[in-house]
C-alpha cells in the first residue's frame, strides 16, 4: 500500500493549458492512505496486559516475586514491565496504521479522520467538506501485504521535519507548542512486493491520550547542493517538444512552487505521450494523444513542482516501449 509518487497524466485537448499542479509526492503520500478506529487501538496506558497472572511467576500459584527483584529467575520484573509496556505501544501504533489503511481502501473518510490527529494538515473527511474527491481502493477492502516497524516511541518533532513536504504544511515553532505535550511515535511502513520502493515514514502522535496519524512522507534525500543530482543538460534545440519553460511561474491556485512547460504545437517526431519530471521536488506530469478523446500533448502548457532552492526538469518522449530524454534543464537560483 504504498503510495505512487507520479500523478495521473494529463487528458489536456488541443489548445487547451491544464489548469491545474499535478499532486506532489508530498500530496499524494498524505491523500492515498487512510485511517479506522478500533476499539482502544490508539490507546497509550502503561498498565501490562490485564489477562496476566498477578503472581510473581507467573506459575498460577499467588506467590511473590522473588526478594532479589527478579522474575523467576530470568529478568528483573522492572525489564518485563517495560517489555509489556513497549509491546502494548507497538501493537497500538500497529493498529492504527492497520485501521488507516484498511478505510483507505473502503474510502471510509469518516473512519480515516477518526485516527487522524486534529494537526493533519490533510484530514480526508476536512478536505471533502472542502469540495476534494478521495480516491482510495476503489472499496475492495484489501490494503495488501505490507510491513509496520516501530523505529521509535518517544520521538522529538525534528523526525518530522525529516520527512519531505513537512516544512510546507508545519511551523516549527508552532507544532513543538502544540505537541509539547504529547508522545511522538516514528514507524515505517512498507509494501510487501518486489518493486524494492523505501517504506514511508509515518509519524504518530497522541491526542487526548490515544495515538493518532499526524503525517507520513518518504525521508527527504534531497542534497544540500541541488547541483550534485542534475545530469548534463540537453537542449531541444528543434522544439521538438519543449517550446520554453517557465521557472518563474507563479499559480493562481496553489502556494507549491511549480515551473511551467510550454510544449510545442507542432513536431516532427513520433511520440504518444510526453512525460516531465523535476529530480529534486520529485513532481511528475504529462500528457498523451488520443485521437478518439481529441487529446494531445501538443500545444498546451503543462506544470510540475520544482524545488526554490534549485531544480532540474527533464521531458521524455515516449512511443510504445521507446523512451528519449528530448530536454533537460536546470535552475539554480
């Protein structure tokens, strides 16, 4: 169940500019998975499992634990209370992850928004109040195979600015008063299936006493030099397909930064679809042709996110399994 980083490409028609930015990796990590509540799942009480013997042994007879602080023999009873105490965190931090995702599939926003924390900046339930669609599984009720890990159960808020997009929707300063409060849990979770993708990172934390889905991102690998990732540029020269691109563009509609690529309306070369992607913001757009929709890439304007602090866009034509990288162009500010 892991997110797509790449958004749907664009169905944009002769003449036409796509009105719209294509989701971020950051939008669609946060928007492709959901949330369930379980009775008590997210709850953070330290008592030890309940059903338990309460003699010191565990052998049923009411005897005490041994004078010397040990627990028959093995371990202090202070280490196999913290065990239990850690055990019954993960099982809980487990299953939210498990609830969310189970009411991603069934897009079940009001479960998803009942485990996500009131400082989700993306709660499902908020944004289709705001006229947002949710698109989950479709109701097959089936979120795959996938791995949960608990990395950590008392973070500090730096994780979560280790996550991509996370400066873009949290204040620092604010979300360290708002959660100074509150536990911060760190676990990864990944797809079990051979594609060998990097588990994203989901951040839990509590509220009221019960964990909940704060944010979830891939870890941010962008280098501090934007520079070291770009390759050699390469200029299409012909105007194939790239006519000029735009890094100064500024949208109407969205606050992330985005470059514009206005894409010829004429071209000598075959190509059924024309894919952009930006290498350090991690965008990704496109268009194709379609004769019996009346759409085509040529013509139009298409928009991908791009990093302020420095970008590189690269445009690939594609025909069947053929792929040529006909531009790539960097800024650097």
């Amino acid at each position: 169940m892991a997110p797509r980083r790449d958004a749907a490409l664009s169905n944009a028609t002769g003449g036409q500019t796509s009105s719209a930015a294509q989701f971020s990796r950051r939008c669609a990590v946060q928007a492709g998975i959901a949330t369930l509540t379980l009775p008590l799942a997210g709850c953070v009480s330290d008592v030890a499992d309940e059903s338990a013997p309460e003699d010191g042994d565990g052998d049923g007879n009411g005897d005490e634990a041994d004078t010397d602080g040990t627990d028959n023999g093995d371990q202090p009873a202070e280490e196999n209370a913290a065990e239990n105490r850690d055990d019954g965190v993960d099982a809980a931090l487990s299953a939210v992850v498990e609830t969310y995702l189970e009411a991603a599939v069934e897009e079940d926003t009001k479960t998803m928004s009942e485990v996500t924390h009131r400082l989700n900046p993306l709660d499902p339930a908020a944004l289709e109040e705001e006229g947002w669609e949710f698109s989950g599984g479709n109701g097959d009720g089936d979120p795959g195979e996938y791995e949960t890990t608990v990395r950590s159960r008392d973070a500090a808020t730096d994780a979560v600015f280790e996550l991509e997009g996370s400066e873009f929707w949290f204040d620092r300063g604010e979300l360290d008063d708002d959660l100074a409060d509150e536990r911060l849990a760190i676990l990864e979770v990944g797809a079990d299936d051979p594609s060998g993708a990097d588990p994203t990172v989901w951040v839990l934390a509590t509220e009221n006493d019960e964990w909940k889905y704060l944010f979830a991102g891939p870890v941010d690998d962008a280098p501090d030099d934007p520079s070291e990732a770009f390759e050699e540029p390469i200029e299409d020269e012909a105007n194939d397909v790239v006519e000029e691109i735009n890094w100064e563009y500024d949208s109407p509609t969205s606050d992330v930064t985005q470059a514009a690529v206005v894409l010829t309306d004429s071209t000598e070369i075959d190509a059924e679809r024309v894919r952009i992607e930006s290498t350090i913001a991690g965008g990704q757009t496109g268009a194709y042709n379609n004769e019996e929709f009346g759409a085509t890439w040529t013509g139009i304007t298409l928009y991908v996110e791009v990093d302020p602090a420095g970008d590189q866009i690269v445009v690939t034509a594609i025909d069947g399994d053929e792929e040529t990288v006909v531009h790539r162009e960097q800024f650097e500010p």
